[in-house]
C-alpha cells in the first residue's frame, strides 16, 4: 500500500500538477493541505476521473485539507476539536481499517507573533485529539505539512536557525508530546540518521542549493509503523514539469507492507 501527504499551496493552481503526480506515483491514500477554497469549489470530478474519492475539509482562500482515497470511505471528522478556530486544518476519513487524518500546522509566523501561542495550541490539540484516535484501535495514519523541523537533522541550517520559527524548543516539544501517545515519525524511524527535506523556499534558489526544511510527515501508530517499508521525498515533483509549477513542497510517500484498504 502507498500513502502519501503533499502541501499542494492551492489545489486551483496546481490541479494539472497533482493530477499528473497522481498518475505518475498512484498512491492508494493521500493527504493533501493548503487547498485555499471552499468544499463547494473542490475539484471532485477532476479527482474522480483520476480514480479517487475526496473527503474535504476547506475554506476560501486559506489553509483547507483532503484526505484521497482510490478505495470508498467515510468522513469522520473536519475541523480539529479544540481548535477549530484556527482555521479549516484537520480532516479524519475512515478508509478500510485505517483512520486517515491530514492536518496543516498553522505557520505561527514569528516567534513574537500572535499565530506563534496559535500554533502551540493547535499541536497540544492534535495531540490530545489523535491520542482518541490511537486508543480506539484503529490502524492510524496522519499526514501533513507539520511547520515544524523537528530536529537538527530536519533543518539545513540547524545552527544559524536555532530559536527561529519552526526550530524552538516548545515547537519541538509539542511534536514530542504527539509522537509520545503512541505515534511515529515513519520516515525518522527508518532513517534515523536521515536528512530528507519536504519544502524549500521559492525564492534564492533554496531548492537548487538544497537549502531547505523537512516539516512534512506521515505519522502512524505502532501497526502502520511495523508495516512501514519506505519513506521518501519525491524530489522529482518539486521540479518545474513543462510549464507546470510546482508547490514549494514536495510530496512524502510511504510503503507500507499490507494491501491497499478495503471496505
């Protein structure tokens, strides 16, 4: 089975690209952020054509989450208990005898910001919220742009970006927190001394000098972990392709070593 998560910074301007990606990679799951439009202007026929049913999870001109599926599912939950002022950023779909969330970690802007306590309070909720999840005994998957480099091997710059935004301590702590309910980090867990990086500013050639950040993950519990074969950036997606953009991140796929879920 292939899962997957990718921050597609605006499914409108990148649907070509995704549908593309899609065809390219089949994953069987995917965890898509940063929709930026509202459920009723979703694409889902464009999906369906692709072979994916949608559980959506949006708002306009901001944040917005899906979970895709090429088996039928059920939407379990949209938005994120607790914090559900913060936005359109959580979305839990019951596929097979998985719990398949996606989640986009507000940004927090700036250590001295308002959205930096936001961000804080919306992880403590994810944590809170998934350990339901893991209790109930389902296999679970989270998927998503987490705005958060959980260590040093996440960051290429680990040093000079110590106490910035997305390197804090109480950041990293509330990831430690998640994790400590009984989830892992499937990539770090089988490349713990790995550096992979997701995302990479646009702008001074970040990708290029391979300036960048790993802050987009695929979570899963001790089930999922134990099936858990491979993790990668797909690298090849970050990449301009013809005179498609691409999203400032690139999708993360995971191999997982059971069948594709069915209803």
């Amino acid at each position: 089975m292939r899962v997957a998560t990718f921050n597609v910074n605006s499914i409108n301007a990148r649907l070509s690209f995704l549908l593309e990606w899609l065809a390219a990679r089949a994953p069987d799951v995917v965890c898509l952020q940063e929709l930026k439009l509202t459920n009723d202007a979703f694409p889902y026929e464009a999906l369906s054509g692709a072979g994916y049913h949608a559980f959506v999870h949006g708002q306009k001109s901001w944040n917005g989450v899906a979970v895709l599926s090429r088996e039928p599912g059920e939407l379990i939950t949209a938005g994120l208990p607790g914090a559900e002022s913060a936005g359109a950023r959580f979305v839990t779909a019951k596929i097979g005898a998985l719990a398949v969330s996606s989640v986009y970690v507000p940004n927090g802007k700036d250590v001295t910001h308002a959205d930096y306590e936001l961000k804080l309070a919306f992880l403590a909720s994810l944590g809170a919220h998934m350990r339901t999840l893991v209790d109930a005994g389902a296999g679970v998957v989270l998927g998503g742009d987490f705005n958060v480099a959980h260590g040093d091997l996440d960051t290429h710059a680990p040093a000079a970006l110590a106490g910035a935004i997305f390197h804090t301590d109480a950041e990293r702590r509330a990831l430690d927190a998640l994790f400590a309910c009984g989830l892992f980090d499937l990539y770090r867990a089988l490349n713990p001394e790995g550096r992979a990086y997701s995302w990479w500013d646009y702008r001074a050639g970040g990708f290029h000098k391979n300036h960048g950040l790993r802050i987009d993950f695929l979570v899963g519990d001790r089930t999922v972990r134990e099936a858990a074969r491979e993790v990668f950036t797909d690298r090849e997606f970050r990449k301009k392709r013809g005179e498609l953009t691409p999203s400032d991140h690139a999708p993360v796929i995971a191999e997982l070593a059971f069948d594709a879920p069915s209803a």
